[in-house]
C-alpha cells in the first residue's frame, strides 16, 4: 500500500512538472494558458480612421481624427535620471520613452551552455522603451480638451523656452508646451521629480474669449495590440488595457474587448486610474482624485487601441484661468513605487488565481531582501522559514516514511508470502502498518504542503520585476530566467536521488526502476524553469534530507533499543 501511494505522489508531481512545461508551450505557439493569464489579443476590426468618438458627453464632442500630417516637426527630446523621452509638438504628445535603468532581457539561448552549444553570442542590452512611435510600433500618452473648438493631441504646440534635460544636482525639471485654439490657450506642464518614474502632468487652461466656458481634459494611452518587443515566447503575461476604481476594483479590458466594444468596468466614477499594461511595466494616468471622470475604451485605427478618462473642469470665465493636475507613470511594475502613486496601482502586478497566496510570499521575501540585499539568499531564507512552519506537520510525514523504510525486510517478506494475492496481501500490509502506527499516506504531506508554496512562488518569479535580472551568485545572474549552465537543476536531480534512497525502496522491481529515473525526468523539465524556483526546490530538498536522515537515525536508535531489550 505504501509503494502504490508513494507512486501515485510521485505521478501527480511529475504531471503537473509536465503539465506546466506543456502550459509554456502552449504559451510559446500563441494559444492562451491554462493558468488564466490573458494573452494579447490582436483584433481586426478597425475603427473609420476618420474619427476616434468618445463616450457621451453634454458636449457631444469626440476626439480629432487619428490620421497623421504629411510634415512632421522633429520631436522635442527631454532626459532625466530615468528617463530619455520623445515629445511630438503636435498635441505635446509623448511619442517615445527609454527606460535608462531597465534594461532588455537576453534571451537564455544566448547565454551559458545553450548559447555556447548554439553558438549565439550575447549581445549588450539596450533600453527598455515603453512609449514609441517606431518600426511600425505605436504606444502614445495623449490629452487634449473637448467639449468646443479646444486645443486637442492634434493641434500644434509651441515648446516655452526652458532646460530639457535634468542636470546633475536638480531634483526638479518642468517641461511646458502651449497650445491654441478657439480662443482658448492650453499650458501643459510636465514636471519630473529625480528617483521617480510618476509624472506631474497640469493642463492650465486660459479662455481668451468672451464667455464663460466649461471644458473637459482627457488623459488618454493609445497603442497597438502586438506583444511588447523582446519579450520571450515562453512568458504568458498580460498585455492590454486595465481601468480601476474603489467600487469594481481592478478590470482588465483586453484589446479583443475594446475591439468588441465590450465595456465591463464602471465608467462613471470620482477615482481611480486607467492603465497599460504589460510584462514588467505599466503606464497609467492617475486623474485628480475626488473629481467626476468618464473612464472609456475604443478601437482608434487598424489594430491600435484606446484606453482614457475624462474629466470636466469648473466654469472658467473670459479672461481667466483654471489648472487641473494628473499624474503619469510609466515604468516598472515596481510595487512600492505604484502604491505611492495610487490606490490600487500595484494590482498591475498579475499573480493569476493564487494572488492570495503570492502576495504574502512576495512580501515576505521582499523583508527578507531588506535585511539580506539579494534575492537569491531571500528565497533561500524563504525556503527556510517555510520548512521552519510546516516542520511540525511535515514530521509525521517523515517518521511514517522511515517507519515503512525500516519494515522493508517484513513488507518483501509479505509479498513474498501472499505472491499474486494483492487482495491478502494489502490486508496484511494494513494490519502491519496498524499494529506498527504508521499512517501509509504520511509520506505525501512533507511534499504536498510544499506545492502551494512551490507555484506561489513560480507566479512571484513570473510577474515580480523586482526579480527581473536579479543575480544571485557567481553563474546566477538571472533569478527570473532558466538556469544558463544547468547547475541547479543538475544539483536538483543529486538530491533528488539522496532523498528517494532515504525513502523505502518499493518491492516491485518495476516501481523501483521507475523512481530511480524520476529525478532525472524532473531534472530535464525544471531545465526550463525559472532558477529562482529551482533555488527554491533544491534548498528545500537539502532541508528535506537532512529532516529525513535525522529522524530515519532516531527511528534505527528506538529499533536497536526495542531489540536490545
């Protein structure tokens, strides 16, 4: 009875292994994951490119069309300490940013021994750039009045004479655009602040005409529905656009839902943001909080997509002003960082369906980092801390295992007594394990209580950029990506092999054979997988083996003082 549950443990735990790795090819040939997920998906339907409407409004008003000018003037370049960015003066848009502190994924096959043996060379990583208007890709942050014959993204600014690049010492740097139509001047602003990605975004609306008006901004991101460049084909992270307010939480609205015209999310709210997201990074516009926004999607072109918020401004009498602020960030999914910007930011951060589960586990380590400075050692600490809470449940799991390795000689024994009668066989085995108090699935627990944890973990390790080239040590330089030179996976099947021969040996000689090769089969398929995690299992096996070997000795001291006596 013993060998068949441990077999069965060892088949659900090679399944899911297999499982897993079938999931990431699936991912890899484009179909969507079992995990849930959301892959990007492109849609076809195009929206008349003469036109982008938006949402009702007592104004009736839409947004100008989406079609480009012939003769374009040379964007305006702008760098800080994290960032190089693209203004467009049509609209004062921004039209390209370079993250200088992140930089691109290598691809695995490029490095170690795949790289050696495929003879790829590694190449140095550029930028990572979130908003473009390059190689046929499209990412933009636009804003614009509405409800009259207002400055939009479309009409021309003027840059106001200023410093465009923040120069070592300045914490500060304000950028501002001015822009006029009907009688209305706009003044935009953008202020950077050093150290942070959040962007003061102010619309100072002057009405040179002569009666009162009541306009409207909009904060709006357009982009296309194609997967972010660079990013592997074994990753299923979502891409498309998401809305949150204090009432319906967080809704994601995939780019085939705009294309539908489907709408879940609240569209009439006082908070919240709007965002796009994709593996790694977001950016979002965070509105005033506190004042009335109609939150919307639309299809804006072929493939290209819309995700915006609208406010409406107070009456603003002939020769005055008003001023209303918003907040851009875009950059890392760096949860810290999001959730000084807004309630709810951090959310962006996908942790798919065990998000109860992985948001205590990224905490965790994150403390753990605080005190130790490196991820790896924090998985590491992580693993410890674990097996530490579940030692007490694990243990009954480990003597029932050591209390069946030592009636080994008995079970053979009994097989060989009762032959092909599996009926009087597994009675006698039950009687056995009866008189000796020995639970016959206690081997599963140690291992079972550890799954959660395990694929906690693998979520933390996917969608965390805070693991994003992590190092470790020495050959680790990547925590979220594959092992480059196999090292821990091999030690994984090492002690792998320790721990299967610390455990009973099954008395059918092809289950035997079968757990001698299934360190080598889980070897193979966490070749794959993130080293992180195969950190995480392969401390955990050395913690396991120690645990088993020092209560297989007590089990052998309390055998050998029974006899004596």
């Amino acid at each position: 009875m013993g060998s068949d549950i441990q077999r069965a443990l060892l088949w659900i735990l090679f399944g899911l292994s297999a499982f897993m790795l079938y999931d990431r090819w699936e991912v890899y040939n484009g179909r969507p994951s079992f995990f849930g997920a959301e892959t990007q998906q492109v849609a076809t339907t195009e929206a008349p490119k003469n036109e982008a409407a938006l949402p009702s409004q007592s104004q009736t008003a839409s947004l100008p069309a989406e079609a480009k000018t012939a003769v374009k003037a040379e964007p305006i370049q702008v760098e800080t300490d994290l960032l190089k960015l693209s203004f467009d003066p049509e609209g004062a848009v921004i039209i390209g940013s370079e993250l200088r502190k992140e930089k691109q994924t290598i691809p695995w096959t490029d490095t170690g021994l795949v790289g050696m043996i495929l003879g790829n060379k590694a190449e140095t990583p550029a930028d990572v750039v979130l908003f473009t208007e390059q190689k046929g890709r499209t990412y933009l942050a636009q804003t614009g009045l509405i409800g009259g014959p207002y400055p939009t993204h479309k009409t021309q600014f003027k840059l106001v004479p200023g410093p465009l690049k923040m120069a070592d010492g300045q914490d500060n740097l304000t950028v501002k655009f001015e822009g006029e139509s009907g009688g209305v001047k706009v003044i935009k602003s953008f202020t950077f602040e050093r150290g942070h990605y959040g962007i003061k975004v102010s619309h100072e609306v002057v009405n040179n005409t002569a009666s009162e008006i009541k306009p409207s901004v909009y904060y709006q991101l357009t982009r296309d529905g194609e997967k972010p460049e660079g990013e592997s084909t074994m990753v299923n992270a979502y891409t498309g656009a998401a809305v949150y307010t204090d009432k319906d939480k967080f809704q994601k609205v995939s780019f085939s839902d705009i294309a539908d015209g489907d709408k879940d999310f609240q569209a009439k709210a006082d908070n919240g943001w709007i965002a796009m997201i994709q593996h790694y990074f977001v950016s979002a516009w965070v509105p005033t909080q506190g004042v009335e926004r109609e939150n919307y999607t639309n299809t804006v072109g072929e493939k290209l997509y819309a995700v915006g918020s609208i406010q409406q401004m107070d009456t603003i009498a002939p020769n005055s002003s008003k001023t209303i602020e918003a907040t851009l960030y875009s950059g890392p999914q760096d949860q810290t960082r999001l959730d000084a910007i807004a309630p709810g930011l951090s959310l962006v951060v996908d942790y798919g369906w065990l998000t109860f589960l992985a948001k205590p586990i990224y905490w965790l380590l994150s403390f753990l980092y605080g005190i130790v400075g490196n991820w790896g050692w924090a998985i590491v600490l992580l693993t410890c801390i674990v097996k530490a809470i579940l030692y007490p449940l694990s243990l009954a799991g480990y003597r029932s295992m050591a209390k069946m390795k030592d009636l080994g000689p008995r079970m053979k024994a009994l097989k060989e007594k009762y032959g092909d009668d599996k009926q009087r066989l597994n009675m006698a085995m039950m009687e056995m394990y009866k008189t000796e108090k020995i639970n016959p699935v206690g081997g599963c627990l140690p291992i079972a209580l550890q799954l959660p944890v395990f694929l906690a973990l693998y979520w933390v390790l996917l969608a965390s950029v805070e693991l994003r080239d992590a190092p470790w040590i020495f050959w680790v330089t990547d925590l979220a990506a594959p092992d480059p030179w196999f090292i821990l996976p091999i030690l994984m099947i090492i002690t792998m092999v320790i721990q299967f021969k610390l455990n009973p040996t099954p008395p059918d000689p092809v289950q035997a054979k079968m757990m001698a090769i299934m360190p080598f089969v889980f070897g193979i398929m966490f070749i794959f997988f993130a080293s992180g995690l195969v950190l995480y299992w392969l401390v955990n096996n050395i913690l396991s083996i120690i645990q088993q070997y020092v209560v297989n000795k007590q089990i052998e001291a309390d055998r050998i003082k029974r006899q004596s006596n």
